[in-house]
C-alpha cells in the first residue's frame, strides 16, 4: 500500500485512500484494546510477553499514524488520525529493547526499566517548551510527522498570517525536535534489509 500510493500508482493510491477509514478505525481499536488492558494491570507492570503484545500495538498504531502523515505530505490528503487522540498513549520502544533476548522476567524489568520511554504527549509538550527529550528512533520519526502535521494544519487556517504566536511555538517546536537528534536513543540491533529479520 506505502510502496503503490508513492510510486504514484493511481490504483494503488486510489485503493488506499479508499481504506483509509477502515484502517484507522482497525487500530483504533487496537488502542481501545491496549488500553483496557492496562487498565485490567492497575498499574502492575507488564511481563515481557505482555509488553510485546502492548508495543505491537503500538507500533501498528503509529505506523498507521505515519502513513496517514506521509499521504498528506505527498497528495495533500487530510488525515485520518489526528495526534489529540493519543493522550497517554506511549511512544514506539527503541529496536534493542524491541528484540531483547529475556531469560527471565527479572532480566526484562532490568531492560524495561534501563530503557527511556514516554507519553505522546509528554513529548510533545517538551517539543514546545523547547526541551529536547530522548527517545527511540521510531518515537523521533513520530514526533516529526506530528509536527509536520500540526504546520499543515496551521497554514491551512486563514488567520496562519497573522498568527506569529503559533508561528514562534511551531518554530521552536521544530528547532527541538533537531535538537533532540543528538540525544536519540542508540540502537544495539541492526535490521538488516537484505533478508528477512526476526
């Protein structure tokens, strides 16, 4: 669908954008889902199968969030996930702790806890106070299309001209998520493209 909506694929495009609900209903409740869950825990934390489970979803989530992102950049779509739905939900985990080896369950609470990982929101509030925060590399990739999203949404409103305000907040926004480049989480695991990786 990624490779046929941006090779420039009418078909594929078309069969995309005609999806495009269904998908983002599909992970929403997926959230739903993860979010019952953490509920059920009651502020227990996770095994590592079940914090698999709970990233899978996430990921799918944000992937999804992204695409959506990536078909507004190219096409100028509206998208079909707005960023005020993610709350609390957390960002996308680093890929080393993604494919840790666990031997056992205190091993990967020593993992989980060693690990840096925050809220949507938590991010995004730093984004605009101007502090740089460390993250995944997903989680960066994240926040970018956020803010990609957040100057599209502002350019399209007729007051964008005279709105310096909003204007500065975005800058500096933007200005910290580079910032934050240097502080990104390093990755242990290579994911090698020429052939299929666990």
């Amino acid at each position: 669908m990624v490779f046929a909506s941006w090779s420039g694929d009418p078909k594929g495009l078309e069969w995309a954008c005609s999806i495009k609900s269904l998908l983002a209903n599909m992970v929403a409740g997926n959230r739903y889902e993860l979010h019952l869950r953490s509920e059920a825990r009651q502020g227990a934390p996770s095994g590592h199968e079940e914090w698999v489970e709970d990233e899978g979803c996430r990921r799918t989530y944000y992937a999804v969030y992204v695409f959506f992102g990536l078909l507004t950049l190219t096409y100028n779509h509206t998208p079909a996930i707005s960023f005020n739905e993610f709350d609390t939900l957390e960002l996308p985990s680093s890929e080393s702790l993604w494919n840790v080896e666990v031997s056992d369950e205190e091993s990967w609470r020593e993992s989980l806890t060693a690990s840096t990982i925050m809220s949507f929101r938590e991010a995004h509030d730093n984004l605009f106070r101007g502090d740089p925060a460390r993250y995944s590399a997903f989680a960066t990739r994240v926040m970018i299309n956020a803010l990609f999203l957040e100057v599209w949404y502002h350019k399209r409103s007729p007051e964008a001209l005279q709105d310096v305000v909003t204007e500065y907040k975005l800058r500096l926004a933007l200005e910290t998520w580079e910032k934050s480049l240097d502080s990104c989480e390093p990755e242990t695991v290579v994911v090698q493209l020429s052939a299929p990786h666990k």
